[in-house]
C-alpha cells in the first residue's frame, strides 16, 4: 500500500479549499476567503500573495511557502502531493494563490487531484490582476464605443511559447490583456506589426495593485522599449488596446515621443 492511499484510510474526512488572495493590494481579498483562512489547519501559499494574509490564520495553523517564481518553485507534483498529505494529517488545507486560482492558477488541477484522494474540496474566487492591474492605472478593459469585450491570454503555455489565440486576438477591436508575457515582449511586438496594429496604444502594469506598482505606456512595436525604460519586469500584466487612452492622467504625461512613433 502506498503512502497516500495509507492517508486515505484516515479521519477525519481531510479538506481542501482553493482560494484566490486577488492582485497583490491584501484589502482585496474577500471575505469569504478571509473566512476559510481563518478555519485552515494548513496554508499553503504562493510567490504573489501578500504575507499579511497570514495574519488571518489560526495561531497554531502550519503555513508553508510553495514559491512559484523561476528558480525557486516546488514542482505541481509536490504541491499536489502535499495538499492530499496535510489534508489527511491535520484536517483543512488552504491553498492560497495570487489574483484568482481558475485564472492560469492551475487551481482546477489541485482540486482534481485531491478528488481523486477522497477530498472534499471547495473553490473561492480572487480578483484577478488581469482586470485589477489595468483598473488600478486608470484602464477601463470595457468602455462603450470603444471595446465591446476584452481577452485575457497567458503569454507562456506550458512547452514555453506563445499561445496562437494573442494572433486570432488582435484581429479585432477587443482589448487584450497578456498575463506572463514579459519575455514574449519581442514577439507580441512583431504579432501586433503583422496584424497592422504596431501604433495600437498598450500599457505594462507592474505590481498591479500594490505599493510598488509601476507603469509604462506607449505604442505595441515599441513594447520592449518600455520596459527597458521604465525598468519594468515580472509580475507584470500586458495590455493592448485603445483604451489605454483611458490611463491616468499622470502616467499618461509620462509617455516618451520615443514610445509613440
């Protein structure tokens, strides 16, 4: 018998609920999920999460950093195995995941894993920073006469490339909200060429949210430009769109004539 299914013989009946600790800004966190932190028996959070939230935990709650920056990252696997071990030992696991876990959070992932193990199993929504970064800059993703809709695409899949929707994308008059692109920049630059948008107005939010949040603007061919200058770097969120118009009026006056023609 292996270990987990040793594990699964156990009591009490072990739980896992994902929740979202939203953008970055911790009073964005909802209540529910400040709720469920404070009945988890176990934590396990994320790189992007704010450690204030921890505050809310039990005393006597085990919380454990599972990183998902480059270099210092637990794999999925041992995640994945140490939300069914710590359910199994002390009860409910929190699995705590920046902006919200069904956005690129691989939340739906941990929640069938640990289905498959006899967990019960809950999922709370965050506020993803794909829709708090640009707002936190002044960037609506919607305005009437402008963007009838918006698309949200992950700038990295899983063999490393870029996805091929960010082409189909730019196709048509929706804003475009890349989310781990910062080292696509070159390549997104020339898909926007391609499509005949490189003047289409594009912003990079850095720290969306947060005290540290930092913004370059200007025009889609000079996107890696931007963030040279402005020294902008993950996590950072990538918009394309006309509304970027819309951004503050103080980051707007910031704009370079290098980064506009």
């Amino acid at each position: 018998m292996s270990q987990l299914e040793q594990f699964h013989t156990l009591d009490p009946r072990p739980k896992l609920t994902v929740v979202g600790a939203g953008p970055g800004d911790p009073d964005l966190i909802t209540v529910k999920a400040i709720k469920a932190l404070k009945t988890a028996d176990v934590v396990l959070y994320d790189a992007l999460i704010s450690e204030e939230l921890l505050d809310y935990c039990k005393v006597d709650a085990e919380k454990i950093y599972v990183g998902k920056r480059p270099g210092e990252s637990h794999s999925q696997d041992a995640i994945n195995f140490m939300i069914v071990e710590k359910a199994y030992m002390y009860g409910h696991v929190v699995r705590l995941k920046g902006g919200d876990p069904f956005i690129f959070g691989r939340g739906m992932e941990e929640i069938e894993y640990a289905k498959n193990f006899g967990l019960e199993t809950a999922y709370i929504p965050g506020i993803s920073s794909s829709v708090a970064a640009a707002g936190y800059a002044g960037i609506p993703l919607t305005t009437r006469g402008v963007s009838e809709s918006f698309w949200v695409i992950t700038g990295t899949k899983t063999d490393g490339t870029l996805s091929k929707d960010l082409e189909i994308a730019l196709q048509t008059s929706a804003t475009v909200v890349v989310l781990m692109g910062m080292s696509k920049l070159s390549q997104i630059a020339e898909l926007c060429k391609y499509a005949g948008k490189e003047n289409l107005p594009v912003a990079i939010v850095q720290n969306g949210t947060t005290d540290k949040q930092k913004v370059g603007v200007g025009v889609a061919k000079n996107l890696k430009l931007i963030a040279e200058d402005n020294a902008l770097s993950n996590p950072a969120v990538i918009i394309l769109g006309e509304v970027v118009k819309y951004a503050s009026t103080d980051i707007l006056s910031g704009i370079g004539k290098n980064y506009t023609h």
